[in-house]
C-alpha cells in the first residue's frame, strides 16, 4: 500500500513539473512573435496615443473668445548659427589706444631725429657718430615698442582695429566711450565649429528681443573661451537703438553663406508656452481645435514671430490660430478636469 502512495506522489510531481515547463516554453515560442508584430509596425498602446490635444467648442462660443485664424506664412531663412555672449567693457581698449597713440607720437619724433641726423651724418656735417647711433638706437627702440603694441591690438581686437590708422582709431574709441559705438563678444556652441566667416549676424539683448541689432562688422576672435573651448567672434555695432552697457547679456545668430532653408513664419502671438513646450492650435472643422507642437527655429523681425523649418511641426494648409490660443487652452485643460493653462 505504501508503495502504491509514494508511486502516485511521484508521478504527481512529475506530471506538475512536466506542465510548468511545458508552460514555459510555449510562452518563450509566442515571445518573438509578439516582437516581431510590434516591429512590422504594430503600435503599443503608449505610442498609439495621439499627440494633438483636442479642444472642440460651439462656433458662437470661440467667436466670443475673439479667435481669429490665419494660413502660414511661407519664408525662407539663411543658414545661421546660434552664439551667446555679452557686450564688451571697453576700457581695456581704450588704454591700449592711449598707450599705441603715446608709442606712435615717441616714434614720429624719433625717425625725424635719426632721419636728420643720418643726412648730417652722410654729408660730413660736424655731427659725432655717437650721437647718430643714439637718434638710432632711440628710433629703432621706439619702432619695436609700437610694432609691439599694434601686434597686441591684433591679438586681442583683432587686423580690423590694429589697421586703422591714428585718427581713424582715436574716433571709433571715442565712439565707443560715448555709447555710439559698442563691441560685443559671442561664443557658438561647445563642440560646433565654422569653416565659414559668417556674413552677418543679428543680435537679440536679453530683455530687448523686440529690438533687434544687425550688423556685418565681424571679426573672429583671438582666443576661444577658456570653459567650453568654443569657437568665438568679435561683433562690431555702430549707432545701436538703445544704449548697449558693458556685460549685457545676448544672443547672436550668425548668418553663414550657405543655400537658405524653407520654412514658415509663425506669429509669436500664435505661440504659447505649456508642459516645457511651444504650441499653436490648429482648426482641423468648424469647432474643432487642435494643439500642436512646433519646434521654433530663429525669432523673426517684428510682428512675423518665428521661423519654422519645414518638418518643424507647421504645414502649408494649416489654418492657424493667430489670436485667442491662450484662451483656448484654457478651455481645453478645463474639459480635461481642471487644471490652469502656464
């Protein structure tokens, strides 16, 4: 009887261990064709969600809001670069052009000695040869120290200021001194780096983006930035429409010579900001709004806003939202339950 039960017992635990590992195979065998489904294309249940966000509303109730609609501009923009800097304190330069200018005033007077002295010397004038190798000696001396000092202005303004002659430098540096005039460095970004000197460029202040600066006075820097190794440039803006002081944060896009790109430009008042994110809303029917993403490229002069790259998220047939998107959210994230718009 015993052997009876110990043979029932184990044959119990064999057949349970045969139908786990059983089990176990047939899920392993069904495991790569479920990865295989989703590969060929079949969408999982997080990316089968949407994107949009849908806010829909009576026609009387968004002409209430004061929504007004319009298509996408198209545009074109210029291959740029993006860099960030600041504005320059230019005391630095104006000691160095009081020192150049005292050099080359030390200098003028002592080739006119030497050259003096050499013709008395050369006509057998009663002129000693220590006193000619001393107006030499002098300009000679007076020649390195100016060489000397132009070559610092190369190095840290760059051959554009060193070139200029006295007066020419002495009236920008007063440009300078008096706010008519102002340099500004920038600095690409880490790791980026252009073959190309750049054409132009438009510069954005920190707190003055509606007023932007062009200019195409620009200089690549003698030095790149100690922290982020990046690549720099010396902008030079004349007659600027506010006062640009010393240490002005900004941004700076640099226009390279390169074929432009096709885009749109997109109203800033169509933007809105929400979740870290740029938006506009779309009207995809009559009452029906839809919310999407768009990757802002470069801001654009006055009221055209920003340039959108085609692929950024606009589309030629769009009808876009010009004014009212804030008001629209508002209502989208109060039918979603709650909930304030940023």
């Amino acid at each position: 009887m015993k052997k009876i039960i110990h043979f029932l017992v184990t044959s119990f635990v064999v057949l349970a261990l045969g139908w786990t590992l059983w089990i176990g195979v047939r899920k392993q065998k069904e495991k790569p064709k479920t990865e295989a489904a989703a590969a060929d294309g079949a969408p999982k249940e997080e990316e089968a969600r949407p994107e949009d966000f849908v806010v829909k509303l009576e026609k009387e109730k968004w002409q209430a809001l004061d929504i007004e609609k319009g298509e996408p501009e198209k545009t074109e923009m210029k291959p740029q670069r993006i860099a960030f800097g600041r504005v320059l304190d230019p005391t630095s330069i104006v000691t160095l052009d009081g020192d150049l200018a005292a050099a080359e005033a030390a200098l003028a007077a002592s080739r006119a000695q030497f050259e003096r002295s050499q013709e008395l010397f050369k006509n057998g004038e009663n002129l000693a040869r220590k006193a000619f190798e001393t107006s030499e000696a002098q300009f000679r001396a007076d020649q390195i120290k100016a060489d000397g000092l132009r070559r610092s202005a190369q190095l840290a303004w760059g051959a554009a200021f060193s070139a200029l002659d006295a007066k020419a430098r002495r009236e920008f540096v007063e440009r300078l001194v008096a706010g008519e005039s102002a340099l500004i460095r920038v600095d690409i970004l880490p790791g980026d780096a252009l073959a190309e000197q750049p054409k132009s460029a438009r510069v954005l202040v920190l707190g003055r983006e509606e007023k932007p600066i062009e200019t195409q006075n620009i200089t690549p820097a003698a030095d790149v930035d100690a922290k982020t190794q990046a690549q720099g440039f010396i902008l030079r803006v004349d007659q600027p429409a506010f006062p640009l002081r010393p240490g002005m944060a900004l941004t700076a896009w640099l226009e390279l010579p390169q074929k432009p790109r096709a885009g749109f430009a997109v109203p800033r008042s169509a933007v809105l900001r929400h979740d870290g994110r740029a938006w506009v809303y779309v009207q995809e029917e009559e009452e029906k709004f839809a919310r999407k993403p768009v990757t802002l490229d470069t801001p654009l002069d006055g009221e055209k806003g920003w340039f959108v790259a085609e692929g950024g998220g606009i589309k030629a047939d769009d009808l876009l939202v010009i004014t009212g998107a804030q008001s629209l959210l508002s209502e989208e994230l109060k039918a979603q339950g709650g909930g304030e718009a940023d």
